[in-house]
C-alpha cells in the first residue's frame, strides 16, 4: 500500500507496487516449497481440531497488512497442506503442476478475465478455443469437433450426458422430462467402475439414479460388453429408452481403458449417445507408445478429458469435447440474456463459452492450458506419460517378484493396485484382510512418507497407487515398496491394530 494513499485499496501506481512486493514474498514461498519437496513428510498428522484451532479467530474488522496474512500462511497454512506436488504422493489423479502452468494461471488471476462472454475475455476466450482444438485433434477428432473448458471431470460428465439426454428426448430441454408423457425411463449405462460423478449428473439431469445401470466388469476390471447388451435388451424389452453408453479411459479405481470399439459399435447398433470418460486417461493420445488403447475414442460423441489430471495443470480445468461440434453444447446450453445479447455481428459469438455449457463466470483456465501445451509439447507429454507408465509398471514388477503383495488387475496407464498379503496374513479372515489394506495405508499415511489411497475392486480392499508426478523416480518406487513392507511388518508386530 502506498504512504500517501490511506485507503485499504491502492491506486493504480501502489497496486504494481504491491504485486511487486507480494509477488516477491509469494515466490519466495512457493520456490523454498519447490526445494523442500524431496525431503517434506508428504502429509502433515494434525487432526481437523487442530488446524480448526490455528485458523480460529472473529470476523476481522479491521484489515491487516498483505505481509501478516502470507506471515499466516508460511506459518500454518503450508506445513498442513497436503505435499500433492511431492514426487512420493501417490494418491488420487491430482498431478504435480507444471511451473509454466501455476505462473500462467498467476497472470490469469491478476487479469481477471470473465470467460463467460467473449466481450469480457476476448483473447483467453480465443485461446480456449485454440486448446479445444489441440485436443479435439489429439483424440482423432475432426474439424468440425468443438468443445468447453469445465471445471473438472465431474462437469464434464454431466455436460456430456445433458447432450446425449437431449439428443434422446427432443423438447426435454424446454418442457422437462415428460415432456411427451411416454418417454418412460431414460438409461445411462456404465461399468460399476464408473465415476461417482456419473450417479450425479443422472439425478441432476431428472434421469434418476436407479437409471444408472452400472454392468459389470470382468477379471481385469474392463466393462463387460456381453451384459451391456443384455441390460440395454432387457431395457428395451421393458419399455424404457436406451440413452447412453459410457466408456471409461483411465478408470479411477483401476486407471484402466474399457473397449471402446467394441462400445462405439454396441453404441451405433442401438442408436445410443456415446460418452467416453477420458478425464485421466486421455493423456495417452500423446504416447506413440500407448494411445493404441483409446482406439475408438474418436468414435465417441462426446469425451471428457481433464487437463488438470494427467496433464499437470493446476486445478481447476477440466474439458468436454463434441464430435458433433459447437453447435450440439449451443442445442443444449445456450440462451441469450439480455445484458449479454449485444455483440460485434462478427464471429463474436462463436466465443461466448457461457453457451457452451453450465459454467456462467470462469476464469481463464485456458491460459495455464495453453502455457503448458506449448511448453511440453506432444513430445514433451508422451515423454512423460511413457516415463510414469514405466515407472508403475517397475512397481508392478516389484510386487510380483514379492511374496508379500498380491497384485489386482493390470497396469494400463500410471495406475497399479495390489494387496498386502504376507504369509502371516493369508489364513485371515476376508474382512480381515481388507482391513489389513486399510491400516496399513493408515500407517504409511501417519509416517508422512508417501501416500496413497484404497479401493475396493470386486468386493475386496487393494491398495490404489498412482505415480500423478513428473518429480518421481525409481528410487521414489524403492522407497513406497520398502515403505509398505516396514509398516506392514509393524502391523504384524503389533497385531492388535487389525
Ligand atoms: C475417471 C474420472 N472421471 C471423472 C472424474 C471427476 O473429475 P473431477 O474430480 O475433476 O471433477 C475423476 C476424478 O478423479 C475420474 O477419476
């Protein structure tokens, strides 16, 4: 803040002085983060009470300076932030953020631009088309292809299956669900791998969760096409109408890929929308390695691929692509309120994403995007993901030259699950042995050496480790498989636990 000027908010001369001051303190703090990264515990153990306790004060009345609230934050708030960018958190699909990507996200905030209507973003909203593009392209989509940023895989989901509800029910947008009164139940059919956010966005689009056939999969944990057919058949026979079928890319349990050929063909013979979940998986477009395993992705009607997975972006940013183009989101989502319907008569319109999909407001997510594609590069990106498919499938082999761990399913992206089953722990009960997996990833959670999450896959706990960053190494693998093994034999020792 400027001397002359008293007020809480500066003028346009103490403001650049002021993000000049800040942005010095806040790139100290995020650059001694950085350096601290290969050695910090990768969570801190203090309970919800605690860190309630150190962020407990009254409303504040009167401000203070920009230095006490970063003093604040370097105090308590980053020794409790869980080290996601640590090269040993093996946790859920949330990546290392490439620097390139956090500072282009820095400027986005600092220009604040409304990515809602082309007036109020004119350039990021230009960009935002321009990434579209890059990963329309990517999956094998045409020119025609078009899409929108959302706020993650979640939002993506649903804007897909608002396409493929609408395509199904003419009027539905207009005159809701029962529009015709004969429209009976509307299915959306997905592995039971599928994600949460598919048994939302049913319910929130009026379809109703009962109408989620969730089908299952089979031994690797793919969708079995075979009982698909048989559940839309049934549906058929039943008088409800088939709507959509989704595939996944990247299944967040498994990370594993369903047969999307085989589900684009089921999807053409019944007339269904065909949705594929790519919003982890969608990265291994850019492997000559290994993006055989999304043949048929470009078949798909809509696809949901999240930058901010396994492309390293900050939160937030996720994307919905259409084959079909930007005219399917408009059918769906567009609407011309008053204080927006002025425009140039030029292509202005083309670039109001607030058309494209559920999100009014958004800020420039395709800044950071942008920044990080052109940095990396398709090459960069394959180079990437081929390393960390590597480094997973090291980890496989680890665990099956071990006796201790039973491995579950199959490494198809930078995803393996396994269990902890040594000698001692085989004649325990199932239910024993589930909370075995459990503990143990309590145990390596609260020695803040790694973490990594559970799943249950066919009614059973395995342990889900995911190498989400481009920091990690072999030695960061050696270190998790010993990790595993010591605080698993401290579990035997103690026994009590289980
Ligand atoms: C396969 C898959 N789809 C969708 C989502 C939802 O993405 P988000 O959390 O970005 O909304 C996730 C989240 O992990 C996921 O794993």
């Amino acid at each position: 803040m400027s001397e002359a000027n008293n007020s809480p908010v500066p003028d346009t001369r103490a403001l650049a002085e002021e993000h000049e001051r800040l942005g010095r303190a806040a790139l100290r703090l995020i650059t001694d983060y950085a350096r601290s990264l290969d050695d910090a515990p990768v969570c801190s153990e203090a309970t919800p009470e605690q860190l309630i306790e150190l962020f407990d004060e009254p409303l504040p009345i009167e401000g203070s300076s920009a230095e006490e609230i970063f003093k604040h934050v370097e105090r308590d708030l980053i020794p409790h932030a869980m080290n996601i960018p640590s090269p040993r958190y093996f946790g859920l699909f949330n990546p290392t953020p490439l620097p390139v990507a956090v500072w282009a996200d820095v400027v986005a905030s600092a220009l604040n631009q409304n990515g809602a209507a082309w007036r109020n973003s004119p350039s990021i909203s230009v960009i935002e088309a321009r990434v579209l593009r890059w990963l329309c392209q990517l999956i094998g989509y045409g020119p025609e292809s078009f899409g929108t940023l959302t706020s993650g895989g979640s939002e993506a989901n649903l804007v897909g299956l608002k396409c493929a509800r609408d395509r199904a029910l003419e009027g539905a947008r207009d005159r809701g669900l029962r529009a015709d009164g004969s429209n009976g139940n509307l299915i959306v059919y997905a592995s039971e791998q599928c994600h949460y956010s598919f048994v939302k966005s049913v319910d929130i689009l009026g379809l109703g969760r009962e109408n989620l056939r969730k089908i299952d999969t089979d031994e690797r944990f793919h969708i079995r096409t075979d009982l698909l057919r048989a559940a839309v058949e049934r549906d058929l026979s039943e008088g409800h109408t088939p709507v959509c079928v989704a595939g996944a890319a990247g299944a967040t349990s498994t990370g594993v890929v369903d047969p999307l050929d085989e589900l684009a063909d089921l999807a053409r013979e019944y007339k269904l929308w065909f949705h594929v979940d790519a919003a982890y998986g969608g990265a291994l477009a850019f492997s000559e390695k290994h993006k055989w395993r999304l043949r048929g992705i470009e078949r798909a009607d809509s696809v949901a691929f999240d930058p901010h997975k396994w492309m390293f972006v900050p939160f937030e940013c996720g994307a919905l692509l259409v084959r079909g183009g930007g005219r399917v989101l408009r059918d769906a989502f567009d609407i011309t309120p008053e204080y927006l319907s002025e425009n140039r008569g030029g292509a202005d319109v083309e670039y109001d994403f607030f058309r494209y999909g559920q999100l009014g407001t958004r800020r420039g997510m395709a800044l950071k995007v942008w920044a990080a594609m052109k940095s990396l590069g398709v090459r960069g990106y394959a180079e990437v993901v081929d390393r960390q498919v590597e480094l997973v499938n090291y980890l496989a082999s680890r665990f099956d030259e071990s006796e201790e761990f039973e491995r579950v399913g199959e490494v198809e992206t930078a995803l393996c699950c396994a269990r902890f089953l040594p000698a001692w722990a085989r004649a325990k009960t199932p239910a024993e042995q589930d909370e075995l997996q459990r503990a143990l990833q309590q145990r390596v959670e609260r020695s803040g050496g790694a973490w990594l999450a559970t799943t249950v896959l066919h009614g059973r706990r395995a342990l889900r480790i995911n190498v989400n960053s481009f920091l990690t190494e072999r030695r960061h693998i050696d270190y998790l498989v010993e990790l595993l093994r010591r605080e698993g034999s401290k579990l035997m020792r103690e026994g009590g636990e289980l």
